[in-house]
C-alpha cells in the first residue's frame, strides 16, 4: 500500500509531526543496503533510531540510523560519497542527508563501539517499542512541544525532551 503522506523529508528551520509511516522501515532498510555495500569488509553496527523508528509514534520525517564502529575515517568517507553532508560532533559524528537543497530526509549518526550516549538511544527506543502507554506519553509531549514551540523552537525541540528520555532510560537500567 502506498503512504499517503511525503515518505521522508523537514524543511530546515520547521518543526512538525506526521504519523507513523511504516514505509521508514522498508527506507531504513535500503540505506542499511547501501551503506553495507559502500563499506565491503568493514565492521560495523547499525541501527534504525529515532521516532521513525517506532510503530504507531508520531515523528518529524527524518530517518534517524546511528552506526557504531572503530573504522571512523573508512565510514565517513564511504557516507559522504553515499551524498551525505559532515556536520562534525554533535551526539556523535554527525551526517545529514539533504533533498532539494534544504529539505533533510536523513540523520546519521556515527559512533564508537559501546558509545553510552548511542546505547542509550537503542535503550529509549526499545522501550518505546514495548510499552504503549510510555508511548502515548512522549507522543503527547511532542505534540504538546511542536504546537507551543512552532518552527521558531526546533532547537529547543530536542532539549525540551531530554528529562522525558532520560527518565526512560534510567528506568530501563534499573
């Protein structure tokens, strides 16, 4: 069945929240594909993170992966050949995808091998997956962000929820 919302795909400086579309699967696969085929006899993980990456949440339509990896130089290379942008360290290495100049459709983040800050992702984002009601929570606090910060507080965007994730992932932890 063909989604019936833009698959992928946020303006820079706008900030807003479409359904779950569970094409960001089958869009998550693919890039693992090319990536795995850009980087022959290289070891790495990979992992589909981020709100896109949970059925039935809401998200902003940017596939979030993170790699984890010693081979740093090889993989960024092999990514910006692949039409990635560097933006240097920020939660981890950084890569971004653009479409049409200034519309991203990918973050990519690239890390160490048993990063915390990347396991605590994984960790927040398994939870969710398991639990429809801490699901419908961090739902509505995006929601509840997105309508009171608008475009002008996409930078905030993220901030505002880190009490939420992190409270998640201690409880994961325990």
């Amino acid at each position: 069945m063909r989604s019936k919302i833009p698959a992928l795909g946020l303006r820079q400086a706008t900030l807003r929240l479409v359904e779950h579309d569970p094409i960001w699967a089958d869009l998550f696969e693919i890039e693992v594909t090319l990536i795995f085929k850009a980087l022959p006899g290289v070891a790495f993980e990979i992992d589909h993170i981020g709100s896109t990456a949970v059925p039935d949440l809401p998200a902003k339509p940017i596939l979030d992966i993170a790699i984890r990896s010693n081979h740093e130089t090889e993989i960024a290379t092999a990514l910006t050949n692949l039409g990635y942008i560097d933006r240097g360290i920020r939660s981890g290495r950084l890569f971004i995808r653009l479409r049409d100049g200034d519309v991203r459709t990918h973050n990519l983040h690239l890390y160490p091998p048993n990063d915390v800050a990347c396991l605590d992702h994984i960790t927040f984002r398994d939870a969710l997956r398991a639990d429809p009601s801490l699901r419908k929570q961090y739902a509505e606090l995006k929601q509840n962000l997105v309508e009171s910060l608008g475009d002008a507080g996409r930078g905030q965007y993220a901030d505002r929820k880190t009490n939420f994730i992190k409270s998640v992932v201690q409880s994961q932890k325990k």
